[in-house]
C-alpha cells in the first residue's frame, strides 16, 4: 500500500499538475476536457482564480499523485459546485480518488455547499464507476454534446447530496 497524504494545492503545484493533467488530455477518452492547458490556465481554473472554491492533490514520497478541486460554474443553482477528478496515468496509484474526495467532501461542508455536481462523459466508464462509488446519483443527461472532431458524446450529470444523512 502506498502511503498518500492529501493537502492543499499550491500555485508551485501548477507545473507537475499541469503535465498530470496534459497527460489525460492527450490520451483521451476520460476528460471532457480536449485541449492541453498551461500552468497559468491550471492555476486559475483550479486552485487561486475567482471561480476556484479548493483544490486538493494527492502525494506520495515521490510524486503528486492526483489532484481533486471544487469550483463555481455560472450554469451551476446557487449552492452547488463543480468536481473534477485526475489521478496519475503512469504509475496508477491505487486509492487516489477516495482520499481526495474525502478532503473535497469536508471542504465543500465548510464552504457551505448543498450539492456537488459532476459531468462525465457517457464514455469514460472508469469516472462514472467511481463518481457512483462515491455516492454520486445520476440526475440528468445531456444528449450528443460534440467532441472537438464533431464525434456526438453524452454527458451524464450525477450530483452528491454534501450533508445528507
């Protein structure tokens, strides 16, 4: 078992989540996210610009493992916020996820969110297995959204109730 410890993301965190992250773009198929980003563009989305709520990494003794933030989207009812999950490709390091989502869980309590919102791609099996074994319900399905080649793709909506008993 590897011994993760979960923190606070940093802006220093940009560069090494910037290439987790690109990694995930490029080979495709669990990110609706198709363009490769920069380390200005993480840092703003993802942990210090005005619609990041938190973001949490993952580590190990040897590498930031995965990353896990919250933010505010204007299509999103007041009191609900974005997830958005990236574990390493290479080396896949197990647990990952759950850690985080604990620390995501417990920030999104004290920033006093009611929801949790997540949208994954129809595609991505493996997100859509681990938003369920989180607790995640699906509530609504966007039909079709096109990639970037114009391939149609469902994007199923799944929320988490953040203080239900």
């Amino acid at each position: 078992m590897v011994d993760l410890r979960i923190r606070k993301a940093r802006a220093a965190d940009a560069d090494e989540l910037t290439m987790l992250l690109n990694e995930i773009i490029a080979a495709g198929g669990t990110t609706a996210m198709e363009e490769s980003f920069s380390p200005d563009q993480l840092r703003d989305w993802f942990i210090d610009g005005q619609s990041a709520l938190t973001c949490h990494v993952a580590e190990t003794d040897d590498v930031l493992a995965g990353f896990q933030f919250l933010s505010l989207y204007p299509d999103l009812p007041e009191g609900w916020a974005d997830i958005g999950t990236f574990s390493r490709k290479h080396p896949k390091i197990p647990g990952v996820g759950t850690a985080l989502f604990a620390a995501t869980l417990a920030a999104a309590r004290t920033l006093g969110m009611e929801f949790i919102n997540a949208t994954i791609r129809a595609d991505n099996t493996g997100g859509l297995a681990y938003y369920a074994k989180m607790g995640f319900e699906t509530y609504s399905v966007t039909k079709d959204v096109p990639l970037l080649d114009g391939t149609p793709v469902d994007r199923i909506n799944k929320r988490f109730q953040v203080n239900r008993r």
